[in-house]
C-alpha cells in the first residue's frame, strides 16, 4: 500500500512538474532531471515556481517516508527547529552549484542524496 501512495505521489509530482514547466516556459515539459528543477527553483521573484518547489521537495521526502521501512533506521533527519522550506531550498541551490555531476539524473534521486547528505541522522 505504501509503495502504491508513493507511485501516486511521485506521478502526480511529476505531472505538476511538467505542467508547470510548460505554464512557466522555464524547463522543457518532459524534463524531470535536476538541472530542470534547479532552473524553475532559482528564481526567488516567481512565486509559483516557488510553491511547486517546495511541494515538490515535500513529495520526495513524503514518497521517501512511505517507502522506507518501519524498522530500518532513518537516514533523513530534519532539525526539529529551524530549517524553514526556503533556507532548505537555498542550502539546496547552493548543494547543487558545488555538484554539478547530478544535474542530467531525475531530480527526486537527487533531492533525496542531498536530503541523506546534508540532513544525515546522528
């Protein structure tokens, strides 16, 4: 079940991507790699671009929750304070300017690397 609410999550991510992407102009409409989403993401004077970031980075880390094992231990450990939505999108923008090499893979395999590295459980 969790890993059909997660297929669900991902697709309708995915399909928000892509219509946002041709509403946009920013990316091309079947691009889901990381450089597409840091494109859409960087710009901080576009609300909706904004908002579909964040909800996007929402839905990996919910589709991430679903499919992760109750008794495996959490690799992904936000800070109970702090760390608002828009510092964890700056500190990601900034992750991805010093790791280019992720840019051609699909966004979600990337946020999730950066989620493990940057938020790894103590």
């Amino acid at each position: 079940m969790n890993k059909l609410i997660s297929l669900f999550c991902l697709v309708g991510c995915l399909s928000v991507m892509n219509h946002s992407a041709i509403a946009q102009n920013a990316m091309p409409a079947n691009d889901a790699s990381t450089a597409a989403l840091v494109e859409l993401c960087k710009n901080q004077n576009d609300l909706d671009a904004q908002n579909f970031c964040f909800g996007f980075g929402e839905g990996v880390y919910q589709a991430y929750l679903a499919n992760r094992s109750p008794s495996a231990k959490p690799a992904v450990c936000f800070p109970q304070q702090g760390g608002s939505r828009e510092l964890i999108l700056q500190e990601f923008l900034k992750w991805n300017r010093a790791n280019p090499q992720f840019n051609q893979e699909r966004a979600a395999k990337t946020l999730i690397r950066f989620f493990t590295q940057s938020y790894a459980c103590k």
